[in-house]
C-alpha cells in the first residue's frame, strides 16, 4: 500500500515548509463529504503520530492513517498549474466516479 508524490508535488510542499518555517511533511486523509461522498484532506505534519503510516517521495514525508489508506492506496498527488489555476490533483486508481469541482469521489 503506498501514496506516492510527483516531483512537482514534492517542490511545491517543501516550498510551502519552508515558508511555515517547520514541519516534516504532509498527512493525507479521506473524510465523509462532498458531493460524491468523500473528500481529500490534506494538512501539514509536525511530528509523526501514533498509527500513521509513512512514505518518502522526492525528499518530502507522506503521512496516512490506515483507514485513509484503504481508499488512498496507489494514489498519485501532483501539483498542477492551468492558467492563473494551481492545486493539487489527486490521481486515484480507487475512485469511481468524482463530482464535477473534483473536491469529492466515491469508491
């Protein structure tokens, strides 16, 4: 099981750590919402915490919890700019079907 970061994903959080000036990685999560029925979470990660399991892409932690992971396995998170538009985009070989903004999929 793995969540795994392209090298503009990574560039971007450590840009954003550095600017925080602290902070390991980031912890990427699930959560009941939307209008498909789950959203991503994304928050950045100080410390390791009890149960999360980790991932090293491009010299940038990647935390999950394990009921994250069930829905998150062989994720791809990529940072993407079009436009005047840049985000995260999560490239998730378990989601079914995704609302119509992307914030929301279902399993």
């Amino acid at each position: 099981m793995a969540i795994t970061m392209t090298e503009a994903a990574a560039r971007h959080v450590k840009d954003q750590l550095d600017k925080r000036g602290k902070g390991v990685g980031i912890r990427v999560g699930v959560r009941t919402s939307g209008c498909s029925g789950m959203a991503y979470v994304l928050e950045f990660v100080d410390q390791k915490q009890d149960g999360d399991i980790s991932f090293e892409h491009h010299g940038v932690e990647v935390h999950s919890d394990e009921k994250s992971l069930a829905y998150l396995d062989g994720t791809e998170l990529d940072f993407v700019k079009e436009g005047l538009n840049e985000g995260f985009q999560f490239n998730n070989p378990n989601a079914a079907s995704e609302c119509g903004c992307g914030e929301s999929f279902n399993v």
